[in-house]
C-alpha cells in the first residue's frame, strides 16, 4: 500500500492579478489535505475513487474527460508507463469550490500516490507541470499559483511564468480562514474579472499595477519580520478586489467585522465571490475576532501559521 497527501493553500496577496502577470503570495495550509491511498488489484487496470466529496466515482486513464483520469493519463504518457494493476482511494479534508485549492490538492496527492505505487523517481517541477495541465482543465486561464505552492509546500512569491521564489519567513505569524460556507468557481470568477480587463484595460490595468506593488511590500514585509505591516496592506488588497468585483456581501460583511473586533488586516482569499477570507487576529483580540466572524456568516474558522517550510508540519 502507498500513501501521500497534499495541503491546501492560501493566497495571501495578489489574487487574479497574478493571472496577468503581477506578482502574488501564497502560502500552503499544512494541517488540511487531499489523502491517497493506492492498493496492488490484479487485473483491475487502474481505478481511482473519490468517496467523500458527495460524489464516487472510478476513472480511468482513458476516460480523460474528468480532471483525475485526465491527471493520470498525462502522467503516464509523461513517464512512459502503461495503465498499472491499481485502486487509488483518494479523500479530501479541503472544502471544494471554496479558494483553497482543493483540486490542485486532488491531483497532486494523486500524482504522487501513482508516481511511488509505480516506482517512478520525479522532481516537483515535472509533477507541477503536470498538476498545471489538469488545473487548465478545471479552471480555463490560470496562473499556475494554487499547484506551485500546493506541489511545493512552500510559502511562495509567485509569479506567473518565473521560476518558483520561496518566501523567508523571518518572523512565523498566525491566520485565521474564515470559510463563507458560500461556493463558487475559480473558473467563473476568473472570467468575470476578465471581461471587465476587456471592457476597461487601463482602468483594471491600474488595479492589477497596486495589487503586485501590495504583493511586493508584503513580501518585504514578511522577509523583514515586520507582520504586523501586513494588516493595511490586506484591507487595502480587499477594496481593489472588491473593486474587480470579485466580493460578496458575506466576504465584505466577514471582512468589516474582523477589522471592527480589533484584527490588524482581512481580504478575501482564492478567486472570491464566496470562499474563503483570511484574517490577521493578535492574540489579545483573537477569541473576539473569531466570535465577530461567526456572527457575520462565517460557517468554519480555520487557525494556521505561516512558518518557514523548514518548519511545516
Ligand atoms: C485562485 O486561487 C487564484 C486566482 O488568482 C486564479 C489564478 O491565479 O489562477 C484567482
């Protein structure tokens, strides 16, 4: 039996704009993943099953027209290798649709999972590569963040098309993620956010421009240890991705009432229009900030550290 796993993620700054080429950072959520499991099924050919996202079903590498099939197939042609005699178990511990990155999750876990079973020596660049084809599949023009700091584990500072930039936590510092319970697709919203680049390139240009110079001093700021600096930059982030509408009135509403209990700094995280939103809390007013988030709709809050990689757990 072979097992792996992969986290979730968290786009600290630079969402979207990070489609066009403005730098962003992320960070990976260690303690909530996407798990495989493969089995040795003589004469099976390769299934793989997906049992806890309200929905089972077994692809295999010919039926390419679903994001894990499509995975694997790519994989295999990647590598050479024909369909193996093997039951993939895969479940995931990440909320779908929700900014986390749960497919790019999915088909990392997976990727790897088939790549021990198969015995099969790889670099992350090459599953990276692969696990980018598959989130062109679920998500029409993406930056190829979510997979780079998912495949990487690393807190990053991406950007599109450049070699991978590790991030230098010089100070580790906590988040909360408040989750909407609101779901929606990176897809759509990415697309939204395109046709207002069309309908207005220079104004969306100027939007895009403040978001990678936010992404920019942050990074400085996290390199330098100076956390609590984020707090502004990430009010501000949010008001230039409201303006891309890419919000929600429960993302808004989650946003206000974590500032107005005293947090440092909200945005909404992922592609929006529901999902999740992240918060940096202090520990004196971190119960208030938690107690503020439910009472304005949030459904679920997650605490996370961001810490150098050395350190993840
Ligand atoms: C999604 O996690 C982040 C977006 O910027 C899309 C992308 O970069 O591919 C919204």
């Amino acid at each position: 039996m072979f097992q792996s796993s992969a986290p979730a993620k968290v786009i600290l700054f630079g969402e979207h704009a990070a489609v066009y080429g403005y730098p962003a950072v992320a960070a990976p959520v260690s303690s909530v993943r996407a798990l495989a499991e493969a089995h040795s099924t003589p004469g099976t050919g390769l299934q793989i099953e997906l049992t806890d996202l309200q929905m089972m079903f077994r692809a295999g590498p010919h039926e390419a027209d679903n994001p894990l099939g499509k995975l694997a197939a790519l994989l295999l042609q990647h590598f050479g290798q024909k369909p193996p005699d093997l039951t993939i178990r895969m479940r995931s511990e990440i909320p779908i649709a929700s900014g986390m990155g749960s497919g790019a999750a999915i088909s990392t876990a997976l990727g790897k999972v088939l790549l021990a079973a198969l015995d099969i020596p790889y670099t992350l660049e090459e599953l990276n590569e692969l696990v980018f084809e598959v989130e062109k599949f679920y998500h029409g023009t993406p930056s190829g963040i979510d997979n780079t700091v998912i495949v990487y584990e690393q807190p990053i500072f991406f950007v599109k098309d450049h070699p991978i930039e590790k991030l230098n936590i010089a100070r580790p510092f906590r988040l909360l993620i408040g989750d909407t319970g609101d779901k929606s697709l990176t897809k759509d919203v990415v697309d939204h956010v395109r046709k207002q680049y069309e309908s207005d390139p220079s104004g969306i240009k100027m939007i895009f421009e403040e978001i990678g110079g936010i992404s920019a001093q942050a990074r400085q700021h996290i390199e330098s240890g100076s956390t609590d600096s984020l707090g502004p930059l990430m009010i501000r982030n949010h008001e230039l991705l409201q303006k891309l509408g890419t919000s929600s009135k429960k993302l808004d509403r989650c946003v206000e009432a974590a500032v107005g209990a005293g947090a440092l700094g909200a945005k909404l995280s992922g592609a929006g229009r529901g999902g999740n939103m992240i918060v940096l809390a202090n520990e004196a007013n971190e119960d208030d900030v938690k107690t503020a988030l439910l009472r304005a709709g949030a459904v679920k809050i997650i605490d996370t550290e961001i810490k150098p990689s050395a350190l993840l757990d």
